[in-house]
C-alpha cells in the first residue's frame, strides 16, 4: 500500500509534536547566528517564494541565540511557507530579528491580506485552518503552526501573532539571546 505524499507529512508532523511535547525528541542547543539560520531556512521554502519579495534585515549581523538549529529552520520554513501559501505574488515577506534584553525576537512579517481577528486566536491550535483558502484551492491541515509552537515553546521562548498596519500579518517568536565568546 502506498501512503499518499499528504498523509505522510501529516503523520511526522504529528509524531513531531507529540515527540517535542513529551520531552522525547532531544533538543541539541548551540549558539547560532540568526543570518546563518535565515539563510538556512530560505534555501529550503516552497519555489513559488520567489514570487514575492523576501528582505532579511538584522540589528547586528553577530546577532546570536541558543537553539536547535534544525528545529528553528523548520519553525522559519513553516512560517515563510505559510506567508507563500495564503497571500498574492508581489506580496513582501521580511525576517528580521532583534536582540530584546536576554532575548532574541524573530519576526516573519508580510503585507498579504492578513488573518481575521476572530481567527487569531486559535492559529496554533492543531488541525486550526482559520478557514482561508490557500492559491491553489486547497486547505492545509492546520499542523504548520501546532508544530511551530511546540518547537519555539521546547526552546523555552514564546510564540505569537498580530496584524501588520496597514494589512498583512507578523508572526514572531523568541530565543535565549547568546554572546559572542571571544
């Protein structure tokens, strides 16, 4: 029998969270450079990413978190592939990220049509779809994001959203900001 390409995604996505959430997926934390990790993580998002506009715009170029690395670059992957899927081409996608006291914040911002404020809420909850329908038609099966949580939330930081004046949406999370050890 052969498991369609969707329902194996569904079942690592899940297997993944359960695993996080449970404490038996081990982090393997380092500090990290955030370009490295953007960069990382833009080599890798859905093609039709090239239809938008994607800026990285960093405070400090040195700017450095403790993390799993893997585990962010998916975190960035699953946000960057989200802002792809449910705005127009031409839309403008910007990472940044900033230190904020013993924390670093990434933000994931674009300037699509943005996400209702009934559904805001609920964006991170398993199976959540919020409703909209992606480019192609289709739904996604609203594990993206759940993931996301769990992964930010197993790195000891917290995970978030709010609309971007005057349309759009940000999407942010936080890290254990790291020094540079000279």
């Amino acid at each position: 029998m052969t498991i369609p390409c969707g329902w194996s995604t569904l079942t690592e996505n899940l297997l993944s969270i359960t695993r996080i959430e449970n404490g038996t997926l081990p982090l393997r934390r380092d500090a990290e450079l955030i370009g490295d990790i953007f960069h990382e993580a833009l080599s890798h998002v859905d093609r039709r990413a090239a239809e938008r506009e994607i800026r990285v715009e960093l405070e400090d170029d040195m700017l450095m978190a403790n993390m799993d690395a893997r585990l962010i670059v998916q975190v960035i992957i699953n946000i960057v592939n989200n802002a792809v899927k449910y705005t127009p081409p031409g839309t403008d996608i910007t990472l940044s990220a900033r230190r904020e006291g013993d924390t670093v914040r990434v933000e994931i911002a674009d300037t699509g049509p943005g996400i209702p404020q009934e559904a805001q809420g609920r964006l991170f909850q398993m199976f959540y779809t919020a409703g909209n329908d992606r480019g192609d038609g289709r739904r996604g099966l609203g594990l993206g994001l759940a993931l996301c949580k769990s992964i930010v939330e197993a790195h000891g930081g917290k995970i978030g959203m709010r609309a971007n004046e005057p349309h759009g949406s940000v999407f942010f999370f936080t890290l254990q900001a790291e020094e540079i050890k000279l």
